[in-house]
C-alpha cells in the first residue's frame, strides 16, 4: 500500500506540473494528451488507494461488532470476571 500511496503523490506532482505548463490562452487542457494521460493515471492510483481504505473500514467495522458481541455474551454468561483488561495486569 505504501508504493500505491507513493506512486499517487508522483502521479499528482506531475499531473499538477503538466497543468501549470499549459498556457490555456492558445490551448485546452482537455486537447492536451499528456495532461489527459496524467490525470487518468493518478485517477486509476487514487482508486486503488479508496478500494484499500474501504476495505479496512469494513474489517474495522466487523471487528468492532464482533467485539462487542463478545464482550456481551461474556457478561450473559458470567464469565466476564476473567476477562481481565491489559492496563490492571500491570497494576498485579
């Protein structure tokens, strides 16, 4: 993830530098096939980059209900007195 990430910053530094070279008094952004080519290669990197995040806030997501499911059957069915948090073993 972190080359994807990486490759996205080299894809908009020289997608913005391909836009600022452009003099739009004499052409069109959208005629200039560098600039097209470069945009949708950072495109296509900033997609791969949003399909990662989505897919860790889903497995956020599923941890969460499956902890806090946990935690309730735990207390349901009393054995939640052993479910002894990490900061008070320090404290034994």
């Amino acid at each position: 993830m972190k080359e994807h990430i990486a490759e996205a910053s080299i894809a908009s530094t020289n997608l913005i530098n391909t836009l600022q070279s452009i003099n739009r008094e004499h052409e069109r952004i959208s005629d200039n096939k560098m600039a097209l080519q470069r945009f949708e290669n950072a495109k296509q990197l900033r997609r791969k980059i949003l399909r990662y995040v989505s897919f860790q806030k889903q497995a956020i997501s599923i941890i969460s209900t499956d902890t806090g499911r946990f935690i309730m059957l735990s207390r349901r069915s009393g054995w939640a007195a052993f479910l002894v948090p990490t900061t008070s073993l320090s404290l034994l």
